[in-house]
C-alpha cells in the first residue's frame, strides 16, 4: 500500500506500529524520506500521534456501530478510528468522511459504504475516566491507588512539544524549565551542528541532580548513546558512559564528536561489578516507561500488570552495581522515565534496607511534583515526562 497522502501515509505507519513497530521512529524514518510541506508532514504527525493517545475512547465511540471490529481487516479498522480521531478534533463531515472512504475505496471497495455510515453516525458520548484517558485498567487502579486521583495521566494525550538542550551558549531561543533546556518552536534541524540535543527536561534533571563539577569523574550507567553524558561532559566532567548496546553507543560517538565533546564509552552488561569507582554515579535505569506515554503512545497498549516488578527486580540489581561503583562519600543518584510504585519508591526502599551506607539526600525540584516522599514523582506537565529520581549520599568511611 503506497502512500500519497497523509492520511494515506498515517494508516500505513500505523499498521506498522500495530505489527510491533515505534511510532517515533517509524515517523521520523517515513518523513525524511519526502518533500512534502510542512503543513502535510505535521499533518501526518498529528493524526498517528492522535489515533494512538486516543485509541481506547476511539474504539469506545465506534462501538456501537461496529459489533464486531475485530472481524474488519486492519486496514479498515484503522481508517475508522483515524476518522474517528478526525471527529474527536472537531473536522466537520464534509472534511473528513469523503476523504477516508475514498481511501478505504482503493484497498477494500466492499467496505467503502460501511466507513461512510459509520463516520457519519458518531454522536458525544460520555466515557468512563480509564477509557477516556486511553489507559489500560489495571494502570489506572494502580495509579489510583498509589496518586490518590487520575488528573496527572491527561497530560499524555497533550501535544508533544520538542525541547533542547544547549551544550554550548545560544540566543533566540524560548527557556524551558530547568537551565540550559529550550523549547524549540521551528522544524527540525541539525540539532548537533548548533550544539544543541534534543531531550526532555526531565531526563536533563537527572543529571543536573549529580551537580558534577568540571574536572570530577562521573559514571553514567545504562547511558545508552550518551544524552545525559553529553551536558554533563559540557559542563567540563569527565565521563565515562556504560551501556550493554554498542550500537547505540556507536551512534553516541559520532554525536559526541559533532558536538566537540568528549565522552569516554564501555560496553558492559551492568548486572555484573564494575572496575572502577567514581564520586558521582548516574543511573537512570531500563523501566517499563510509564511516564513517557506522550511521546511512545504505543507502549500503554503493550505494558501487562506484571512488568513493573519484573523491572523493579532489574533495576535493583543495577541498582547493587552502581552502589559499589559510588566512592565513600559520594553521590548516586537512580532515576526512571516511570511512575510506578514498583519502580521507584519500591526500589528505593529494598535497596535502603540492604544498604544502610547509602542516605537519601533532600534536594528542591523545579519541575511539578506529582508525589514526594522517598525520592519525587515528577507530573508529565506541559511537555515534560513522568520522572522518578532518588539522590543518595554514600556515608561510610569503607574504602
């Protein structure tokens, strides 16, 4: 199925997520591949991103003319849903019906008539508050019970904003959050070029908490290609960055290179003890990635009930790692892109009762706290992701 418009291109990307593929990446890899204008491009963007935060309260409104969806080839369902979402944003009939039976026409002709009935006949519906917010139930019980209310969760079905951070001084540029993070409002560019990185101010905090002074060695565990690494090595650390993928460490290089910075790479698996130490240790961890559903849409749809555990037991043995890579007196701080209680807190307080050499340490945080206590939620707020972070003091005297 060859896609020649957006609407066209959207339902091809999202029988790929469906088979298994990241609407991010399958986004970026299908739009640098056309010269469309931009209103086209971020046309695209807006209706795959749309369908896929939507999703349960799209089905929810198609329901009751479609008995049985799961009967229709995907191809169709989707096209459903997207016109769906094409309601859901306010586009009249006359905008948004011809132009997917149209495209349902070229695939399947039988069902043109059927996606023409059924996008003319939704009405407002009043959605339970899990289906509303496109979540699974049980994430929605555990959110409840953990957060006390649900309020936080619509913030993942907002737009995505796409913030930088600088690694060298720049102007003209609108301030985020957090020192050094950016709102970037233009297309994309070369980001590395102009010494800039995409990333979230989030992720940026955790490693603005080790406030690693230029000169001091820094660990940076489960670094991947190195986004944390390259502003702490910015701000004149030495960094040495461990990840288990040398391929994503590889990409790393060559950005570190563009951005004259210098990040040393290992590749290691982290279960196992390092063979060296530092005075300030990073570990933001693999999670189950709960806080960032705004940007991986898809993922909410594929986590099960049990994969905050299964993580929580990864990462507390990651977590052992990084204990014994902290010098005497140093700092280590354990962050994760989730917020569930397993991840955070329930890590935080195994690793506590098995290290009394470690302290939590108080720190203020600028970004919306969502709950705080040992360690702090942080609330996906206007563009910002869900972020657990926990800062320890290593306090004995051991060598």
């Amino acid at each position: 199925m060859r896609a020649r418009t957006p609407r066209g291109l959207a339902l091809r990307l999202l029988l790929e997520v469906e088979r298994g593929g990241r609407a991010q990446l399958l986004l970026d890899r299908a739009l640098s591949r056309l010269d469309w204008p931009e209103r086209d491009r971020a046309y695209v963007t807006h209706l795959v991103y749309g369908a896929l935060r939507h999703l349960r309260l799209l089905d929810f409104h198609l329901k009751p003319w479609l008995p049985r969806p799961e009967g229709l080839p995907p191809e169709v369902r989707w096209a459903l849903r997207l016109g769906a979402w094409e309601w859901l944003s306010g586009k009249p009939d006359h905008a948004r019906v011809s132009p997917w039976v149209e495209e349902v026409k070229g695939i399947y002709p039988g069902l043109a008539g059927l996606v023409n009935a059924v996008l003319r006949r939704l009405i407002p519906q009043e959605a339970p508050e899990c289906v509303r917010l496109s979540l699974p139930d049980w994430l929605c019980q555990a959110w409840r019970a953990f957060f006390g209310d649900l309020a936080f969760a619509q913030g993942f079905n907002a737009p995505a904003p796409l913030f930088v951070t600088a690694l060298r001084p720049v102007e003209g540029l609108r301030p985020g959050p957090l020192p050094h993070s950016y709102l970037w409002e233009g297309p994309k560019a070369d980001f590395s070029a102009l010494g800039l990185q995409p990333q979230n101010p989030a992720s940026l905090f955790a490693a603005q908490l080790l406030q690693a002074r230029p000169g001091e060695r820094v660990l940076d565990l489960c670094g991947g290609a190195g986004l944390k690494a390259f502003y702490l090595a910015a701000q004149g650390a030495e960094v040495v960055s461990y990840d288990l993928n040398a391929k994503r460490q590889e990409a790393g290089r060559r950005t570190a290179r563009k951005l004259g910075l210098s990040v040393a790479y290992r590749t290691q698996d982290l279960r196992n003890p390092l063979s060296e130490r530092a005075a300030k240790v990073l570990l933001d961890a693999p999670c189950t990635g709960t806080g960032t559903f705004r940007g991986h849409p898809e993922l909410r749809y594929r986590l099960k009930a049990e994969d905050p555990a299964r993580m929580a037991a990864l990462q507390l043995r990651l977590l052992e790692t990084a204990a014994k890579a902290t010098e005497p007196g140093g700092v280590l701080v354990y962050a994760v892109c989730s917020l569930t209680e397993e991840e955070g807190e329930g890590v935080a307080r195994a690793f506590l009762q098995r290290h009394p050499e470690f302290r939590p340490e108080p720190f203020a945080c600028p970004l919306p706290v969502l709950k705080e206590g040992l360690g702090v939620y942080v609330a996906p707020e206007g563009g910002l992701d869900g972020f657990y972070y926990l800062r320890l003091r290593r306090v004995d005297s051991k060598a």
